[in-house]
C-alpha cells in the first residue's frame, strides 16, 4: 500500500506543477500581447511625430538638415507611387475599353456561326477590375 500512495502523493504533485505551468504559461501570453500592444501603441505615436513633421516640410516649415532629407526622399517615394497609380489607371481604362475585331475577321467569324455580324461583335468586351 505505502508503494501507491506514494504513487498517488507523486501523481498529485505532477498534476500541481502541470497546473502551475499551465498558469504561467498562459500569464506569459498575456504579458506578451500587452507589451506588443504598448509596441505598437508607441509606434503609432512616433508615426504621428512623423506625420506632423512631414506635413510642417510639405507646408515649406523649417526642419532639421536630416529630416530634411528624409521627408525629400519619403515624398520622391510618394510622388513615384502617384505615377505609377495613374499609369495603372489609364492601363485599366484600355483594358476596360472594348475589343475591336476587324469587320471582315467579324464577317467570318458570324458566318462560320451562322450568325449576324452585329451579334458576333456584341459582348466583346472584357471587364476587368
């Protein structure tokens, strides 16, 4: 008998030190997303130190020579990006635009279908979003 309870008492202690592990690890987890959440919160404010500044330089303030330079090349970034959106759009708007088929390819095409002209050009075009 003193073999099982021993067994028992040792099962016990396993259980208690799983539990108390189990415990820490979950308050690790929880102090772990509350320090990234306060990362993050104190990202979002040196991001907000940064937009105030880089409007200051867009509206022509004074900024220091470093920061300067960095707003310059953050707005050559933004100015890029700009064209290159307006390149997408014009792209966009030919892809929108409707497919010309020559009328004699249009002609044969219908023909070989049995069908009209008009009705072999109609739905040509190709949405695309």
């Amino acid at each position: 008998m003193a073999f099982f309870d021993k067994l028992a008492k040792n099962a016990s202690s396993i259980a208690k030190g799983v539990g108390d592990k189990a415990g820490e690890a979950v308050e690790l987890s929880k102090l772990s997303a509350k320090a990234m959440s306060e990362k993050g919160a104190a990202a979002e404010a040196i991001k907000k130190i940064g937009e105030f500044y880089y409007k200051k330089f867009l509206e022509g303030g004074e900024v220091e020579a470093e920061l300067a330079e960095i707003f310059a090349e953050a707005k050559s970034h933004f100015d890029l990006a700009d064209e290159l959106q307006t390149q997408i759009d014009e792209l966009k708007g030919k892809i929108k635009a409707p497919i010309e088929m020559p009328e004699e390819a249009a002609e044969e095409t219908a023909e070989a279908a049995g069908a009209e002209v008009e009705e072999a050009v109609e739905g040509t075009e190709i949405p695309i979003e």
